[in-house]
C-alpha cells in the first residue's frame, strides 16, 4: 500500500508539474493587403499570450480604429519602416482622435514598423514597464500641422524605459515625449519638424544621447509642471547630441505649454534640477543654443517648485546662435547687442553653472512671478564648481538584449 501511494503521489506531481507549464511562445503572422487584414491584426494583438511574437508582414495597413495592447511579454515586429518595403499601419482614415497603437501590459517589444498620420498620439504607452521601442517610423507625412497627433512616440507613467533609432517628424507637441516616469534612456534617434524633438517631463533619471534634434521649434525639452502626478522632475543628462537648425515655425494648438516654446531654441530646461547639458552640438538655433528659465505661468499647485536648480553645462560645442530670439523682446535686446545674443540664455530664476566658453545672458528676473516685460537683460558669468557628476542610466539586461 505505502509502495501503491508513491506512485499515485508521483503521478499527480508529474501531471499537475506538466498542467502548469507555460505553453511554447508561438508567432502569429499578419499579412496586409487582405478583406480582412484589419481585423486580423487588432484579433493578433487580442490572442497574444506572454512570450508570443506578433510579425507584420510588408505592406500597408489602411487603418481606421486604434489598436490596443494588453498582454505582458509581447514583441510586434514588422518588415521595416520604409514606405514600400516595410510594415506601415497608415492612420490616414482613422475615425477617432485616439492613438494608433496603445500599450498598457509590461514587457513589451515594438519594433521595425512604420505609423502614419494618426489623429492622436502615434504609439502610446501607459503604465508598461520595462517597454522598449526600437527601430520605429512615426510620422505625418504632410509636415507641420496644427491638426497633427500631439505626440509621435509617448510612454507616460511606466519605470525602465528605452528608445532606440526612433524618427518621428511632424508632431504638434513632441515628437519623442516621456512623462512621469523613470529610469529611461533616449538614444540614436532622430526628431524632425515637430514643436519639440524629444521632451522629458516630470520624470526621474534619464539619459537622453547621441540623438539628433533639427528642424524643430525646440530641440530637446526638460520640463517639470505642477498638477500632475509625479512632480520634481530631476537627475537628467542630455549629451553628445546634435541639435540643429531648430527653426520650424511653432505649430502647436493654443494652450499647449509647447507653444509658448520661441522658435530657434536648442535645449529647453524648465523648473527641472540636477540637469547636466554636456558634449552636444549646437548650431543654428535661432533664440538660443540653451535656455534655462523657471516656470511662470499661473497655477495652483502649493507643492509645485518652478525653478532650476542645480543645472550644469559643459564641454558642449557652439555654433551660430542667437541671431533671431523669438521671445517677446528678444529682437530688440538683440538689435541692442550687435545684432545676436548669447548663445546661453537663462532667466535669472533658481541657479545655474555655465562651463562653456561662450557668453551667457542673464534675464535677471529671479522671481518667476515677477512680468516678463521688467527683464534687464545683462551678459553674466555663472562659473563655478559644478556638483558630483550624475550617474549612468542602467536599464534591465534583458531589455538592452532585445536590441542587440
């Protein structure tokens, strides 16, 4: 009897061991071109199980509704971003003002696919952690519209984030966008004719490199704002990118904080701390190669803190600058220098370390309540010792081996 036990007990681990194996990760193929390719790519997105592939095949989805995604430890994986070769989800005809795709499950892997002219946001995610987009193509393809999505590429909320060789062009808002979330890298992308290329806002360590921003209205944007969520935006690094001939005229709808972005800035830093700005490449930005002001605008927040603090630039390389301020003033305080103002700009507001070997223009309005029209403009030397260098963005080993 004990001998007859054993094995009954040992049949019934085998078994249940055996029930509570995850079943083999699968690939579910969606081809376009099809009556019913569509349906068949949004039921795609529905059936996924964790560790399954979703694989798009080349050709052009002519879509109407916005996709979802739901389901941890999913890959969707086109052919290419390139029209005519690649997998391309075209939002042209979409009847909502949703985002084209949505994100809301960890884990996930976006990759070499293409969306096009969506009403809303290109690919939203919330609330996904650990979420890599790699190798994306978001765009408008008729340019600068204020009828454009807000955001091409948008993870909000989520923890471990990565982008990777993303171009977005066309964005009324940002064209990369990461907010109130941490632990995020931004790299080797590229951001054309959006209002703002890249924008982290209110968000906690990042690393933000070897990007480049042009033809922007502002290149790259570090923004803490009051009433949301997670507030106190800090520990950022923006380096060895290249930011360029940021000169599109801004697009962005009324009442976004964007459109009071001027024209021609470079890197934006706003009511952020601990900010390091160094090894990029500037030229060619009309107001100012770098701005460091605080927030000045109404609100009610009583936690809110809107100034810089502890911003430092250094080893930055910079061109021409300064030669069109498209802030309220900026034309005669240029008339009134020569011709340009310096290639810094800050607005006198919380504090700043300026390294680099060029002129600085201090705004000397250090209360940002204070109205703009009482600035008195005066070049400044913000010398000093900066403070311990920040740390480098360390991403889970298993999100960087999906790009590998």
């Amino acid at each position: 009897m004990r001998f007859q036990r054993l094995r009954q007990a040992a049949t019934f681990c085998f078994v249940a061991a055996f029930v509570a194996l995850p079943a083999a990760a699968k690939t579910i193929t969606v081809k376009a071109g099809t009556p019913d390719a569509n349906e068949k790519l949004q039921e795609a997105l529905i059936l996924a199980e964790p560790g399954d592939t979703v694989e798009l095949g080349a050709g052009v989805w002519k879509l109407t509704d916005g996709l979802s995604l739901d389901v941890d430890n999913v890959t969707v994986r086109g052919a290419g971003t390139k029209d005519g070769a690649g997998s391309i989800l075209d939002f042209s005809g979409q009847q909502g003002a949703g985002e084209g795709l949505l994100v809301t499950s960890d884990d996930v892997f976006l990759t070499n696919f293409a969306v096009l002219n969506t009403k809303g946001d290109g690919i939203k995610s919330k609330g996904a952690n650990r979420i890599v987009y790699h190798q994306l193509r978001v765009e408008w393809t008729a340019g600068p519209k204020e009828t454009n999505g807000a955001y091409g590429v948008y993870p909000v909320e989520s923890s471990d984030v990565l982008i990777d060789t993303v171009y977005v062009r066309g964005a009324s808002d940002a064209g990369i966008y990461v907010g109130q979330s941490k632990n995020i890298i931004v790299r080797d992308s590229i951001t054309t004719e959006n209002v703002a290329g890249i924008e982290i806002e209110n968000s906690f360590d990042a690393d933000v490199h070897d990007n480049i921003a042009a033809k922007n209205t502002g290149g790259i944007l570090v923004f803490d704002l009051p009433s949301l969520p997670q507030q106190g935006g800090h520990n950022v690094r923006v380096f060895e990118n290249i930011v360029s001939d940021n000169s599109t005229p801004n697009f962005a709808p009324k009442g976004n904080i964007v459109a009071s972005v001027p024209t021609g800035t470079g890197v934006l830093v706003m009511a952020n701390r601990n900010v390091e700005v160094f090894g990029n490449v500037f030229d060619q930005n009309g107001t100012a190669n770098v701005m460091i002001v605080g927030y000045r605008y109404d609100h009610k927040d009583p936690n809110y803190q809107p100034l810089p603090k502890a911003i430092v630039v250094r080893g930055n390389q910079h061109g021409k600058a300064g030669y069109a301020p498209a802030f309220d003033g900026g034309a005669q305080i240029a008339a009134a220098m020569g011709g340009a103002i310096p290639p810094v700009l800050w607005d006198g507001a919380g504090d700043a370390i300026i390294l680099d070997e060029v002129g600085v223009l201090s705004l000397n309005l250090p209360d940002v309540k204070t109205p703009r029209d009482q600035a008195k403009p005066t070049p400044v030397t913000l010398k000093g010792t900066p403070p311990a260098a920040l740390p480098e963005i360390k991403l889970p080993a298993s999100m960087e081996a999906k790009v590998q």
